[in-house]
C-alpha cells in the first residue's frame, strides 16, 4: 500500500477532530501499518489520547507536534494530523500537505459557515473538492441536521462519513483507553468505514479520478452494482 497522509481540520471547535483523528490512527496501527501522528494544536488532545498507544505500539508509532516538508518522506504507511480549531499556517500546510483532508460537521451553522475560506485556500495549492470531504458527525432526526444536509447539499460538498454520536467515545478518547478498552462494534464500525473510505480514495485520486461521487463511492456498494450487470 502507497502512503496516505490525512489532516483532519474545521475552523470550528469541538466538531470531533481530535477523536477521529485518533480513532484513525489506532485503526491503521491495529492493522499493521506504521503511523506518524503529528498533533499541531498546542492543546497536546492528539498528543495525550496517544499515550497509551504509544506504550503499546513502541515500534509503529512515532508522535510529533510539527508538519515539515521532509515528513513527505517518512518510512510510516501512515501520517495523520491533527490540526487546531483555526486556519492558520500550520493547518494551511496540513492542507497543501495532505492527500485527504477530513472536516468533521456538527449539525450547526458555526461547523458548516466557514468552509467556503477553506476551500478557496485548498483550491490555491491546487487540491480538488473531493480532497477535502465533510464527515457528519451527530447528525439525526432533528430539524437542525435537516437544514445542515439541504445546506451541505446546496453547495455541493463531498461527504465521506456519517459518525453518531456515542456516549462512551468521550471516555474512551480522553482517558487514552481508544485501543485498550476498545470502542464497541457499533461505535467503532462508522469509523472503520471512514478508515477504508479513505484508502479507497486514495487509490482512486491516483488514478485521476477526481468526481465527487466517483472518489468517495463505498466500494462495497459500487462492487454490489458492477456484479449485477
Ligand atoms: N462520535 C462521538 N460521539 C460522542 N462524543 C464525541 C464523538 N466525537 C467527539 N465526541 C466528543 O466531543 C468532544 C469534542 O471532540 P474533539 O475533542 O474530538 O473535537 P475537536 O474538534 O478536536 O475539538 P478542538 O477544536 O477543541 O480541538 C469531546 O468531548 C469528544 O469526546
Ligand atoms: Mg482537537
């Protein structure tokens, strides 16, 4: 497998960046990859909810707090970064630097107003719409979630991932317990998801595809279709 470098950004606080960008990188090291973390937001959230991989997986897990050019050549199948609640040059660069840039959505306004500034900026270094999916994170029944999808609709943007809410993952993600406990099969199987989403996208930007919906296409879905033809 290719190198996925993936930055997980909202303006917005508190949509869920952090937990994802976690719950990533314990999917890849539980599945034999290397990872390099790399927390950019001086919080230390990403840096902390690693700890206790970081024991465990002393050999494929490397954490840093900076985004440098050379990281492009690091040995790790893996680069996940987690960026801080701005769109400062640090995220800036995670954005350039990235192949797949995550935003985690709350069913609000303040989560989903700011994006346009972000995609201008991702379109200066060159990267297309589908390089930088929303993932919907508690989005239900309310009135509130359906106004944010005709909104995210309306605009056109791409949407890789639908994540509930669960009430443990707060407990899970700040006492670092992400891999020890593990998050139950329910909890955990919209981010696996996530997860083989991402890598499929990545093998289909490498061969040029860039359509919205071709990138971020379930492939099991896609699959399904192809053998009824
Ligand atoms: N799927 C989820 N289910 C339940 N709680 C969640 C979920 N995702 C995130 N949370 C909780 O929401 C809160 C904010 O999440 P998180 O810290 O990941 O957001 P963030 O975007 O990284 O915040 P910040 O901008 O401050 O860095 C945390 O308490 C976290 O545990
Ligand atoms: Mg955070």
């Amino acid at each position: 497998m290719s190198k996925i470098a993936v930055a997980v950004l909202n303006r917005k606080g508190g949509v869920g960046k952090t937990t994802i960008a976690v719950i990533l990188a314990e999917i890849a090291l539980v599945r034999h990859n290397r990872v390099l973390a790399i927390d950019l937001d001086p919080s230390r959230n990403f840096t902390d909810a690693l700890g206790f991989m970081r024991n465990y997986f002393r050999n494929s897990l490397r954490v840093k707090s900076t985004l440098e050019e050379s990281d492009a050549d690091a040995p790790e199948e893996w680069i996940v970064i987690d960026c801080p609640p701005n769109l400062e040059e640090d995220s800036k660069y995670a954005i350039d630097f990235a192949d797949i840039v995550v935003v985690p959505v709350r069913p609000d306004f303040f989560s989903l107003s700011n994006l346009g500034v972000m995609y201008s900026e991702a379109n200066k270094s060159g990267k297309e719409k589908s390089q930088l999916p929303l993932v919907k994170v508690g989005y239900d029944s309310s009135v509130m979630t359906k106004i944010a999808n005709q909104l995210i609709s309306e605009r056109g943007y791409p949407v890789a991932e639908d994540l509930p809410l669960h009430k443990h993952i707060p407990y899970n993600i700040t006492s670092g317990r992400v891999w020890s406990t593990g998050l139950i099969a329910r909890s955990r199987q919209p981010y696996e998801h996530l997860y083989d989403k991402i890598v499929a996208a990545v093998e289909r930007l490498g061969t040029g595809v860039t359509d919205i919906n071709e990138v971020w296409t379930d492939k099991k879905e896609a699959d399904t279709e192809d053998a009824d033809i």
